[in-house]
C-alpha cells in the first residue's frame, strides 16, 4: 500500500519523461543521496572506506562503462582492463607533468585518452560481431598491458613500472594521495560518481542511447531506420572507455594508490567488471552498481561469516569457495535471471505495487 | 515519385528479379502481389538500398542512384516494415517509436548528457509527434511495455508506428497483416488507409490478400518468378489472363 502510483496524474510529457515518474522513488533516491552524503563521512572508518565503498564505486563506474558498451550497444568487450590502465597512466603521467592542474580537469582529460583508445579499438566492430570482437578487445587488452611494462616512459621510469597516487588538493584539501584523508576522498568521489551517472542516464535516455539499445537488438532493422551502424558503435566505444577510463584512474589514485601492471590484468579487471554487469544487469545503470557491491562485497562476507561460525577455515580454502560461488552464480544468473540483480529488484518493486492484493 | 527502371537482382544462379521497371505516384497505394518467392521482399530491399540490384537505376524525388547506403535512403524519406517483425525488442513501444524519429534529432551527445536546455526541448518536442502516432494508431496502453512481451498483432501496429515516426514520404509495408485475424486485419487497413488520407503518405505495400488488395490500393503490381507480368488498377489484374495463370488460380480466389 505503501508503494503505488495511483493517483500521481501525469499532466505533461515532461512529468512523464523523469528519471523516477513514481513520486516514491524519488524520495528513496533522494534520502539514499542524502544518507551517502552524511553517513559515512561522519562515521565510517578507514575499514568501511577501504575495502568496500571505494572499490564499489570505482569498479561501478567500470562497469557503468562496460554497460554503456556491452549491455546498451551490445558490442561485448573483454579489454576492460585495458582501459582502465590507459585511464590510470594518463592520470598519472598528466598530473606529475603538470602539477598544478586541476584534478578534476586531469580525471577529464584520461577519459578521453582512454575514449580515443576505445574508438580505435572500436573500428573493426563495424565487420566484426561477437566473439571475434571480444578476442579483438582481448587483444587490445594485451596490447596495453604490454605497453605500460615496456615503456618506462609512461610510469616516470619508476622500477617494475609502479604508478602510486600523488598528493593532491582541491580547494585547498588534501583529496588524494596517503595523506589524504578517506572522508575527503570518498565526498570527491562520490561527487565524480553521481555527475558521471546522471550523466550516462540522460543519454541512455535520449537519442544516443536509443540508438545504441536498436543496434543491439537489430542493427540490421536499426540500420534501415536511418541509423549509422559505425557512429553509433563508434560512440558507444568512446563513451564506454570514457567511463572506464576515468574509473580506473579513480580506481588507482583513490583506492589502491600503488600499482604495478598487473593490477591491471585480465583476471583481476576484465573479467570481475564482466561478472558485475551480467550479475547486476545488462543494460542497467542502477546494475552496475548493484553487480559492482555484490562482487566487492561477497568476498567480504565470506571472510567473515566463516569465522563467525566459529568455524575455522583457512583463507586459501575460503579463496576457493569464493569462485565456486562465483562460477555457480554466474551460470545461475545466466539461466534463471540473465537481467540481473536489477531485474530482481524490479520485480520486487511490480510485487509491491500490487501488494497486499497480489492480483 | 519513385520510379524503379530495369531492375534486375541475382543471388548466384537465383534470378530473383528480372528488369523490372514501374513507377510510384505520389500519394497513391500501390500493391506488389505475386506468389511465394516471386521476388516482392526482394524488390523492396533494392528500393531503400538494403540489396545493390545487378543493373538499372531507381529515381526517388527525381534524383538517380545506383547505389545508396540504407541509412541514407531512411534519411531521404523512405521508411519500411518488415515480413518478419524486425522491432527493437528489448525496449519499450515508446522507445521503439522514438527512435524512428532519431534520424530527425540533432542535438550533439554533451547537451543530452546533461538533458537540459536544447536537448530536453527537443526531446519533448519528439515525445510529443511520437504520442500523435500512438494515438493515431491507439496503442496508449501499451506504450512503456517492453515489446517483445506484446502479442503478435500489435507487434505489427508498433511496427507501423515505428516506421509513421520517420514521418516518411514514401512507407514500404512488407506484408502488414500476414498472420493476422480478421479483425486486426480491418484495423490495419484502416490504418493504412487513415495513413494515405491524413499525411498524403504513398504507400507501396506487399500482401497475400487478395479481397484487401483489391479493396484498398489504387494500383497492383503482379511479380511472378523475379519477372513483372502485370501492372494496372486491381480490377485490371483481376482481369488479366496471366495474372490468373500464376497467381489468382493457383490460389484458388
Ligand atoms: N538474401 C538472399 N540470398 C539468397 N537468395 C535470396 C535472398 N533473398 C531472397 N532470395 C531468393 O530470391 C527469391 C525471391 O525472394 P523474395 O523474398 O523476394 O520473395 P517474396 O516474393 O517476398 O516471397 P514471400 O511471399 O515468400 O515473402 C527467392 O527464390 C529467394 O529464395
Ligand atoms: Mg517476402
């Protein structure tokens, strides 16, 4: 009874065309942004902050990017890692070049290194489909983590390539770097993760994104409609590694703050950021997020559920365990549910509409 | 307005049409009947550029071209449906009514990222034309249903909707109320006679029916293996002897 719609007339197509035309969903947004504003600064610690809200929000931004380009467009992707590296490094190298640049302006400027890496790789898409793109991205993938091993240029010469996160301010805080304080990094981005998010929602929702979801599910009908498949592939790719792009620097210099190359490699971003988005949904921008805490957070879970059995499992087996589950609920997903978390939700939200009469 | 010269299309050693050659007028319903394979579908993908015929020329709006990429003949003013409902089937009837208007959209990606301003006006101003077409062809209901949850019949009518948003000049329908019951079939018809009066749309379209052919179009077109036997108002066709050798007879009409 809580949650219904009656009653909430529509008198224009404005009103109609909202993020959230159900009156209740934009309260809950509202006081879930509040909440994320007020809560954790003021009463997180360093273990929230750490192990789970920063790399749920840097691999939900990935994955908001391999959403847009493989859940939207349709064109599957495996060199998200790639893309993350070109973001991270661009980062890296802008900011030590120029010190006195604006972060915000430097997070701007890897995404679109990384856009115009992905509209190169993006090319072949227009003969390719499918598999072959994939092994085509895969190769993109190799291709960079090669690069960022050999040319020592790209790490400042640094021993076994190692990038780590210098300190930084913005209006006068310290935002980045070991110093940096977690709630001040966290308001940082938090902020660049909800602009970059209404942001992918609007064109999801507009012409752009039309676009993206005909070539999907019919290029050929799309392309009779006037539809021109390489633009639209193309822009998918660029926008797709923009996000990448700029998640994976936020990944670097906000989360991990010290990396090698192989943080950037294929098991350890690829294919997780994959298994977010099939988890929290193909095309989805509330399942990216969904995916991203469900992959960050059952780790967490499990280390700690165990023990609180009183249960004594060594870490490795627990290591284990966690991708059994995650084999097991990948295949789950992929039969029962290939919608994803956020399908579930949805579907809670029809059930509620309609409770207590379920008919 | 459309004038097809000498067309001829071959897949390896199908000779799927052979020199064809009629015209369009503007505003008129034209029908291409023919039997099964007869080389209609064909003809149509060589109107708005989806095969490359092997030699001759199509003049839209007077302008020439041998070859033309399908995007662009959409863009001209071509739109189409299909014989097999070829919709966006993961969005919603609305959405897939939008995009037949996303050729008619400008506004670059930075003002839709931000949904303010010029781009919101101008996605209103298209929500708006595409609620016309809802209502014009009374599918309100349904507008925010994912489509391929829809029933087969009303599949056909968004498809329809569909190809009206393009506001077209000139609307190819391949084989609009194959599979359809009586009832729905009425519905189409008038639709796609509301169609040809209110937008003065011209209107070429494929159907094995032959009481609704000869009840709604202006003019016929026979194809019989890839080669055109006949042409002329349906009375005409009922008529002619060759038309009722390979098509009218074996159907038994
Ligand atoms: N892409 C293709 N590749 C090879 N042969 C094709 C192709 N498209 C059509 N043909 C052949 O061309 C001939 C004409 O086909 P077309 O689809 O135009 O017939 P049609 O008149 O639309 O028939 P129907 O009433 O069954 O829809 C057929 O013999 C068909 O097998
Ligand atoms: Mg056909």
């Amino acid at each position: 009874m809580l949650y219904r719609e009656t009653g909430q007339y529509k008198s224009s197509y404005a009103a109609d065309q909202q993020i959230f035309p159900i009156a209740q969903d934009r309260y809950l947004f509202w006081a879930f942004m509040v909440f994320a504003c007020v809560v954790p600064p003021l009463f997180g610690n360093d273990y929230l902050f750490q192990v789970i809200l920063f790399p749920v929000m840097c691999l939900g931004l990935c994955a908001l990017g391999l959403n847009i380009l493989t859940g939207y467009a349709g064109q599957i992707s495996l060199g998200t890692g790639g893309f993350m590296a070109i973001g991270a490094y661009s980062f890296f190298k802008i900011t030590t070049s120029f010190p006195e640049l604006n972060i915000l302006v430097v997070f701007l400027l890897a995404g679109l290194i990384s856009a115009i890496f992905g509209v190169l790789i993006g090319i072949p898409s227009l003969r390719i489909k499918g598999f072959y793109l994939a092994v085509t991205t895969l190769a993109a993938q190799f291709f960079v983590e090669w690069c960022i091993n050999r040319i020592d240029w790209l790490s400042d010469y640094s021993p076994s390539s190692t990038i780590g996160a210098p300190p930084r301010e913005l209006f006068g805080i310290l935002v980045m770097g070991p110093d940096a304080p977690s709630w001040a990094k966290y308001l940082l981005m938090l902020g660049i993760v909800f602009v970059l998010t209404l942001c992918a929602k609007n064109l999801v929702r507009g012409r752009i994104g039309r676009s993206w979801m005909a070539i999907r599910d019919m290029d050929i009908a799309a392309e009779l409609i006037g539809i021109r498949p390489l633009a639209t592939k193309l822009s998918a790719f660029a926008i797709g590694s923009f996000y990448i792009g700029i998640g994976g620097a936020m990944y670097v210099m906000f989360y991990l703050e010290n990396v090698d190359p192989e943080a950037f490699g294929i098991f350890v971003t690829s294919f997780p950021v994959l298994f977010m988005i099939m988890i929290g949904g193909l095309g989805s921008i509330l399942g990216s997020y969904l995916g991203a805490a469900f992959i960050v957070l059952m780790p967490v879970f499990l280390r700690n559920f165990f023990p609180l059995l009183q249960i004594d499992i060594p870490s490795h087996v627990i290591q284990h365990v966690e991708y059994m589950l995650f084999g097991g609920l990948i295949i789950f997903f992929l039969i029962v549910e290939p919608a994803g978390l956020a399908r579930l939700w949805q579907i809670v939200k029809e059930k509620l509409r309609q409770w207590p009469f379920p008919y | 307005m459309l004038e097809v010269k000498n067309i001829s299309l071959s897949f390896g050693a199908v000779q799927a049409l052979h020199d064809i050659s009629f015209g369009v007028d503007q505003g008129e319903i034209l029908a291409i009947i023919g039997p099964n394979g007869a080389g209609k579908s064909s003809m149509l993908n060589v109107i708005n550029g989806f095969y490359t015929p092997d030699s001759g020329t199509i003049l839209f709006k007077g302008v020439s071209r041998a070859k033309m990429e399908p995007a662009e003949v959409a863009r001209a003013g071509v739109a189409r449906t299909f014989q097999n409902i070829a919709l966006f089937r993961g969005m919603t009837t609305l959405d897939n009514i939008m995009t037949g208007r996303n050729t008619k959209m400008s506004k670059n990606f930075l003002w839709q990222a931000l949904h303010f301003g010029p781009a919101r006006n101008e996605e209103l101003e298209h929500r708006r034309k595409a609620e016309e077409i809802i209502d014009f062809l009374e599918i309100q209901a349904i507008r925010k249903t994912i489509v391929s949850r829809l029933p087969y019949g009303l599949q056909k009518r968004v498809e329809l909707g569909r190809a009206l948003a393009a506001e077209p000049e000139l609307l190819l329908l391949d084989e609009p109320m194959a599979g359809m019951n009586t009832e729905e079939k009425e519905d189409m018809c008038r639709f796609i006679l509301d169609v040809n009066d209110h937008f003065g749309t011209t209107i070429a379209l494929i159907e094995h029916d032959m009481g609704v052919v000869m009840d709604i179009s202006d003019r016929v077109v026979v194809l019989d293996y890839g080669q055109k036997i006949a042409d002329g108002s349906p009375s005409e066709v009922r008529a002619d002897k060759h038309v009722i050798d390979a098509y009218l007879g074996v159907s038994g009409n």
